[in-house]
C-alpha cells in the first residue's frame, strides 16, 4: 500500500528541557486505522502537534502525501483534519455557520451539499441552527469531527475523540470513523480506551516517554506478545502450592480453589501437560479449567511499564 504519511527522525525538546519526543519514525499507509497508545505525558499530542502544524519539531521531518512539512505546508495541511481533545469552538455561533467557516478557512469554495451530507451523517442537520452553546457534549463532540471533515481531508487525526462520552456515542462514533475509513479516509487516533484500539484500529503504535517503542499489525501484536492464563478449579482448597509444583510458576486464587499458571502460547513446550500430569500423580483434582488469551491492554501495560535497556523506571 501507498503511505500518505512519513515521519522521519522526529523530536521536540521544550526550552524547559523537557524531551517530549526522541527519534519518532513512522509510517502510515493510506486508508488505514492507526492508534498511538500511550500513558498520560508519554508524548502522543505533541505528535499530532507537530505532524497538524501546532507545535514547530526540534527536529526531524514529516511528509504528507508526498508534500514535506516544512517546505510545503499549505499544501500538507490541508490533506489533514485534526479533531482535538478539548473542545474549543466559537459558542455564540450556529453549527451551520461553525462548519462553513472551517471549510473557508482552508480556502475550498462554498458546497451546501457537501455541508449539508455531512451534517447529516454525524446526526447535526437537526442541531444546523442551533448555537455550539445549546448542544449536549456528545453533540459538541459532533460539530468538532464536522469541522475537521469540512475541507476533506485525506487524513484524520482523532486525540482522544470518545473521552467523556457515553458508551452509546462512542459506538456511533466508532461506526463513523469505519465510514469515514471505506471513503478512502486515513484514521489516526489517540486514546486511553484500549477497547477501542482492539475494536477498530488495523496497527497498533506504543509511545512511551517519548519514544515509540512499537509499531505492530493489531492481530499479530496480540498472537505475538500475548500470553495465556490457565485456571484450574481444584476440586479441593489448598492452604499453599505443594513443593512438587515448583517447576511452574503458580498461584494461588479464589480463596485456594483456583490454580493460575501463565504460560506463553507460542513456546514449543508450554509445560501445560507436564502441569496436569504432575498434579495427577501427587492427587490433586481438579472440576474444570479455561484459558484466557492476554488482551491489547495486558500486552499494553507490560509494555509500557518496562522499562527499557538504558532506561530507568517512568516517573
């Protein structure tokens, strides 16, 4: 596939001397969904940032559509639309008028039936004459994805998009973002809902302490990383694990009716059988047993919480 976006080398330091991003190289393909994921301050905004013309690298360079950032941004950034986190937008004006203006800004003539179609999509031709001030949140959350669309980007950046809204919005939202997707339109995202990540995106990317640590096809990511985890429901309670299981490393759950062992699915010997026959020569039963595949947020958190070669703990 063709990538609509190339970021090379990329850092910002702060004049504070914070280093918000180190050496970022990325590479998003065209009709794709992206998430960055990342703990709070790990560097995700000054990403989108820098890559939507807000926040000026320190070095580096981004290319979008074939345009270089810094040479051509005009050109550059109008194949982007950004909906933020926060919801800044003029309250005393009218949906209708919020979104045209926005379209004019990136200098497209007038289209009342471009506006008017993606009014309707996002559920807003109802709200068209209702002033930013009157609507609900989620409605809020609308006009400023609306005004993103107004210019028709080719790339979409979302920081954040369903933060604070309710789980019947960020479905709906989920199911614009895949429509916006079938039109030819490039998805990034940011987000702290790991669902949504599973949900929706095609590659997942780690940010950390303001470096990306990964960047994996989402299916892949988790068959790859994943792990599983094996309950026994043990037909009696152990008080402590025998010494005869100490090749495994066991817990103990559910009050000592529950055996947990996590092992990597894809090793050649996961000691699983060898588990289950030592158990049964040392006379301990179980009733039943499942297993569990490790999540995007198992593999997430495992991530970003260990700390790197030449890394201290995150502060």
């Amino acid at each position: 596939m063709t990538a609509v976006l190339e970021i090379s080398g990329l850092g910002k330091t702060y004049k504070s001397g914070h280093r918000a991003l180190a050496g970022v190289d990325l590479s998003i393909e065209k009709g794709e969904i992206f998430a960055l994921l990342g703990p709070n301050g790990a560097g995700k905004t000054t990403l989108i940032s820098i890559v939507c013309g807000i926040v000026t690298p320190s070095e580096g360079r981004v290319t979008v559509g074939g345009h270089d950032h810094a040479r051509d941004y005009r050109a550059a950034r109008s194949m982007i639309g950004l909906v933020p986190q926060e919801l800044h937008t003029d309250s005393f004006e009218t949906v209708m008028a919020t979104v045209t203006f926005s379209r004019g800004l990136f200098g497209k003539p007038r289209d009342p039936a471009f506006i008017e179609q993606l009014l309707k999509d996002l559920s807003l031709w109802d709200k068209r004459g209702s002033k930013i001030m009157e609507l609900s949140g989620g409605m809020k959350r609308r006009v400023m994805i609306a005004k993103a669309l107004s210019h028709e980007p080719e790339i979409l950046f979302l920081d954040e998009p369903t933060a604070g809204v309710d789980v019947e919005l960020r479905r709906d939202m989920w199911n614009m973002v895949r429509g916006l997707r079938e039109r030819g339109v490039t998805i990034i995202l940011t987000t702290h809902y790991i669902e949504e990540a599973e949900e929706m995106a095609d590659r997942v990317g780690v940010i950390t302490r303001g470096k990306l640590i990964l960047v994996e096809e989402k299916n892949a990511l988790i068959k790859k990383l994943g792990r599983k985890t094996l309950t026994l429901n043990l037909a009696e309670p152990l008080d402590a694990i025998p010494a005869e299981l100490g090749d495994w490393t066991l817990e103990l759950a559910g009050e000592g009716h529950e055996l947990v062992y996590e092992f990597d699915s894809q090793a050649e010997a996961t000691g699983v059988p060898s588990l289950l026959r030592r158990m049964t020569d040392i006379g301990i039963a179980f009733k039943d047993l499942h297993t569990r595949q490790s999540s995007l947020e198992d593999i997430f958190v495992g991530l970003v919480h260990e700390p790197k070669d030449g890394e201290g703990a995150a502060t």
